[in-house]
C-alpha cells in the first residue's frame, strides 16, 4: 500500500472516528454518568470491537451475508431493535451519585459485540475494507486493521472525555436527565439512514 494510500487511510478513519455515531454517543453520556475510569471497558471494547469486526470482514465474511442476504433484514432489525433498547437506558440512567447503586457502565464485551449491530461501524468497516484493501490480501486487511486501531481508540476516547467535562455542568438531576435524554434522541436520530435509506 503506498504511502498515499495510507494517509487517505487515516483520514478516512480519523474522520469516520470522530464524528457523532452510535458508539461516541455512548460513550460521552457514559463520561457523563460514570465518569472517565469506569468507561474505560466500554471505550476498549469499541476500539478492540471495531479492529476485530474489520478483521473478520476483510477476511469474507460479507460473503457470507451475499449469499443469505435476508440476513440483512435480520441485523437491521436487531440493530434498530438493540439501539432503542440502549437510548432507553440512557434517557432513564440514574444520577451520577446513584450509578454506584444501581448503574453500570457497559463492559467491554458489551462493547465490542454491539459493533456488530451497529450500522456505522458496518458502513466503515465494509468501506475500509473495499477501497483501501480491495484485493482482500492478508497484508492489506490487516494494515487497514492497524490504522484504525491506532486512530479510532483515541477519537472514541475523547467522545468519553467530553462527557465527563460535562459532570460540571450536569450539577443537577434535571440538568443530567435533559442531557440523557438528549442523547438518547440523537441516537435514536442516528438510525434515520438504516430505518429509511432511500432518503439518506
């Protein structure tokens, strides 16, 4: 892979990584509810999940969904099903003075099986993997794995970091309760171009 390549690469990734999808929304209301430490499973779980889910893909397992392809069906309604699921448990998260009690950040293989369900990290793993290892070598497949391990961890992380910034603000159970519920809107706002991709 050449070197130009390479930073396209990066690039790409860098900016799949950054921006707001399902994963960062999660992880900076996580930050937000628990803080940066207990997070750290979760944001692990993301970055690890994600360089394992490219692996697999690049390895053919795409083919495998080509050839049942009600399997699509399938995963989109889980994916949309879970989602709702996990803005609902942001939305009703409890103070940061009560997770103690009675929250529990998502652990790291929580994490890591949700990029399986996750429909931004599909279109990045399926776009990573076609365009920058079109021909599906073992070498190219694993490059690609790399870069985004080394980038998307980072960006994930400051998702976190944000989140946990805002336990200054969120000083209050209605301040807190608006941000949850916020956030469990844009992620169920993330779903717009799987639930109705003929408008995306």
């Amino acid at each position: 892979m050449s070197l130009e390549l390479i930073t396209a690469l990066a690039a790409f990734a860098f900016v799949t990584s950054i921006t707001p999808g399902p994963n960062n929304l999660m992880l900076m209301a996580s930050g937000a509810n628990f803080g940066f430490r207990r997070t750290i499973p979760h944001m692990l779980g993301v970055g690890l999940g994600f360089v394992f889910m490219v692996v697999l893909v690049g390895a053919g397992l795409v083919q495998v969904f080509d050839a049942y392809p009600v399997s699509y069906t399938v995963l989109k309604v889980f994916s949309v099903a879970y989602l709702l699921y996990l803005a609902w448990k942001i939305a009703t998260a409890a103070p940061p003075q009560d997770t103690a009690r009675s929250g529990t950040p998502i652990t790291f293989v929580q994490a890591a099986l949700f990029q399986w369900v996750n429909p931004k990290a599909w279109a990045m793993a399926l776009t990573a993997v076609s365009v920058y290892a079109p021909s599906q070598s073992l070498g190219a497949i694993a490059l690609v794995a790399v870069v985004f391990g080394a980038i998307n961890l980072p960006s994930v992380s400051s998702w976190t970091v944000l989140g946990q910034q805002m336990r200054r603000v969120l000083t209050n159970r209605a301040r807190l309760r608006a941000f949850n519920v916020t956030m469990a809107v844009l992620l169920v706002a993330s779903l717009y171009p799987v639930v109705l991709p003929q408008a995306a």
